[in-house]
C-alpha cells in the first residue's frame, strides 16, 4: 500500500474520533429529538412512506408497460409488489402491537411552593409496564441524578407514574444555572436496563417557569 495513501487513512480515522467526541452531546439531543418526532408523527410517516411507494410503483409500471408488452415482465412486477405490500403490512401490525411509552414533563405553575419539574412516563399500551424513575443527568454525562433509589412500579394500561424533582435541587446537583444553554435528559427505566427518555431543553423550561411568574405579578397586581 502507499504509504501516503496509509497515512492519510490514518489522519482521517483520528480525525474522525476527534470530531465524533466533540460533537457527541449534540448528536444525542438531536437523535432523541428525533426519535421523539418520529414516534409522535409515527402513522402519518407510514402512510406517507406507502402513498409515495405505490406511486412511484404505479409509475414505473405503466412505463415498462408501454415500453414493452410483455405479460412475464407484468407479472414479475406484481409479484414483486405483493411481496413488498406483505412485508409493510407485517412491520405495522408488529408495529401496532409494540408496547407504547411516552415520557413527558410538567412544571408545578399553579401550585405553592418551591419550583418543580414532574417527570411523566404514560403507559400507552394495552398490558403492564414495571417501571422506575430513573433520573435526570445532563447530555453528555454519564451518571444520572435522583433524590433516593426508587423501586420499579407497575404501570398499568392507560396509566401513567409520575415523579418530581425541585428545580433548586436540579441544577444544584446536575451543576448548571438558569441560563444554561445546553439540554438534560429525564428517563424511566425497565427492568431489563431499557431507558426510555426524553430530552429538555433547559432554556426553553425556563422560559416557561418566566412567563408563568410573569402571569402570576399581573394577576396578583390586579388583585390589589
């Protein structure tokens, strides 16, 4: 081999790993994001995804059609399509019979006290979910805060487990401040280890905690 050819492969490799763990807390927040959108919007992608398909099916066969009439090249089509319609048609049942969770969260605006941030964990699906609050941690952290070690709880269908966090306590432990820019992420786990997470944006949470204060000065202003 080349050596320069070696040596530049090598440069490229190093490279790579550099830029990877630079940029690896934006890639996680980008891909729970995604990952989080793409289960929100899940049945309209698939319908989109079977739409386009058939019509780019239907199109190429009317052009092999009339560019030549043979019935074999026909038939090879249709079956061809038969084959791809059974294996989409399997992969949404799977997909609809699939155990459902969503993690969410609130704030406690309405509520006296200290500021807090529930986590949420709504069991979608049509059986029983074991669950445990597993924490919050900033992206890129390895380890995950929580107040005390929780015991996994059953979630029943159609319900949901809740826990919370004050917000003094969060940033006290996770080491940021109210204008940190960056994201955290909250997750419940199951008990064969799988996470199941969102991410928050703290700016964003903050914003709201602001303009609920800011609602809260102007009601209590007109009360006087």
């Amino acid at each position: 081999m080349d050596l320069k050819i070696f040596f530049m492969a090598i440069f490229f490799v190093i490279f790579g790993i550099i830029l990877g763990i630079s940029s690896k807390d934006g890639i996680y927040a980008k891909y729970h994001t995604l990952r989080k959108n793409i289960k929100a919007n899940k049945k309209k992608i698939i319908i989109f995804t079977i739409v386009f398909s058939t019509g780019i099916s239907i199109g190429i066969l009317i052009m092999l059609f009339s560019r030549s009439n043979s019935i074999s090249l026909l038939i090879e089509w249709i079956s061809g399509l038969g084959t791809w319609a059974a294996v989409v048609v399997s992969l949404w049942l799977a997909t609809g019979r699939k155990s459902r969770l969503k993690i969410n969260h609130g704030q406690n605006i309405d509520e006296p006290g200290p500021k807090k941030i529930y986590f949420i964990a709504y069991n979608l699906s049509d059986k029983s979910i074991s669950l445990e609050f597993y924490g919050v941690k900033k992206v890129g952290d390895k380890l995950f805060y929580r107040e005390k070690n929780l015991e996994p709880e059953v979630v029943k269908a159609g319900e949901f487990q809740k826990r919370s966090l004050k917000l003094d306590i969060i940033e006290a432990n996770l080491k940021i401040s109210d204008s940190y820019k960056g994201d955290i992420v909250s997750c419940f786990a199951e008990p064969d280890g799988n996470l199941h997470c969102e991410v928050i944006n703290w700016k964003e949470e903050m914003a709201r905690f602001e303009k609920a204060n800011q609602k809260l000065k102007l009601s209590n202003n007109k009360i006087l």
